[in-house]
C-alpha cells in the first residue's frame, strides 16, 4: 500500500511538473506573438480521416493585426475588422457580414490560432520532434468542456523561435486538421485599407450583400 501511495504522488508530481514546463513554454510563445505589431503567415491544412478514406489540402493566407485579420483559402476570403466578420465568395458574387460576439464564439479563428490556448484547456507536454533539423516541441492540449468540437490539440512550437509551427486538431468523429506554418512574417508595413470593407465597390460589382 505504502508502495502504491508513493507511485501515486510520483505520478502527480510529474504531471504537475510537465503541465508547468507547458504552461511557461505557451506563456513565452504568446508573449512572443504579441510583441509584434502584425505578422503574415502562409500555410497549409491537411484533412485526414482514415476510417472514411478522406485526405485532402488546401493553401491559405492570413494577415493578422491585433485581434484584427484577413484570411485568403480556397478562393475566398474572409476579414474581421474588430466589429464585423466580412466573408466574400467571388464564385457565388456574395459578401456574407456577421456581427462578432465574442461570448459565443468558441471557433479558432486566425486571430486566436496564436492565444486560443490560453484558457479552457489542460495542457501538458508531449514529444520533442526534430524536423528539418528545427527542434519542434509539442505541447497537448485537452478542452476542459467535454462537449467541445475538437477532443484534442498538439501545439507544435519552434523551440528557438518560440513560434508555432503547426497544430493538429482531432474531432469527435477522429478526423484530423493539421495547419502548418509555412512562412512567418513579422512588422511589415500594412495599408491603412486593409481591414477595411469597401461595400460599395462590391455592389458595383453586382455581388449580393448578405447582413446577418
């Protein structure tokens, strides 16, 4: 008994000591992110489900500003600009614009993909992985809601430059989201138009004005 008791708190102890070690590297990668005045970043996402035979990838980019954003993927784009989510499909000529509550969005859009983590989870640390002779240290993440949309996260950080390199989401039904980082730029300078919706341009150009 007194041996089991002993492996009991050896165990605690070391999951304690591993959930601190992640907590203080997350800490360092969002003190890292928010240093910046805005960064660019051009990435892929990978889409694996092996039970039901799906694989598939896409390319996007994003522009992130503060809490700010514009999102280029499979031929759309979508743009907050602190108020409002702007989503534009040229293939359907249409602008969908939704107010943004941030008391019920639980989603992980571009602007959190660098902080989400920093509630709501339980965190500990995984594998060390080198890959292309850059040390990637994971760190899983498990939603403290148990009826979240995704089950689990493997935070993928550049043990240098304390930059994400990618994340990897599982759901429920085990289909796996792998967004990797495949550029990473920081300060460039932005137009002052960037994150601004020119609506009236969009009507000229016959798309329909969708307000929510």
């Amino acid at each position: 008994m007194k041996k089991l008791v002993v492996f009991c708190i050896a165990i605690a102890t070391l999951s304690f000591a591993q959930a601190q070690e992640a907590k203080k590297l997350l800490n360092e990668v969002s003190a890292k992110v928010k240093s910046y005045d805005n960064f660019s970043i051009d990435f892929k996402v990978k889409l694996d489900n092996a039970k039901e035979g799906i694989s598939q990838e896409t390319r996007g980019d994003v522009v992130i500003s503060g809490n700010k954003y514009k999102l280029n993927m499979n031929g759309g784009t979508e743009m907050f600009d602190g108020k409002k989510i702007y989503r534009i499909s040229p293939v359907d000529e249409e602008v969908t614009i939704e107010a943004y509550d941030p008391n019920n969005d639980k989603t992980i859009t571009p602007s959190k993909m660098m902080s989400f983590y920093e509630k709501g989870y339980t965190y500990k640390m995984d594998i060390l992985q080198n890959v292309r002779g850059r040390k990637i240290q994971y760190v899983k993440l498990i939603p403290i809601d148990s009826n979240a949309e995704f089950k689990s996260y493997l935070l993928g950080i550049d043990a240098q430059t304390k930059h994400i390199y990618n994340l990897i989401q599982v759901d429920s039904k085990g289909t796996k989201y792998t967004t990797t980082v495949n550029s990473f730029k920081t300060n460039e300078p932005l137009s002052k138009t960037l994150f601004v919706f020119d609506e009236a341009k969009y009507k000229k150009d016959g798309y329909y004005i969708n307000k929510m």
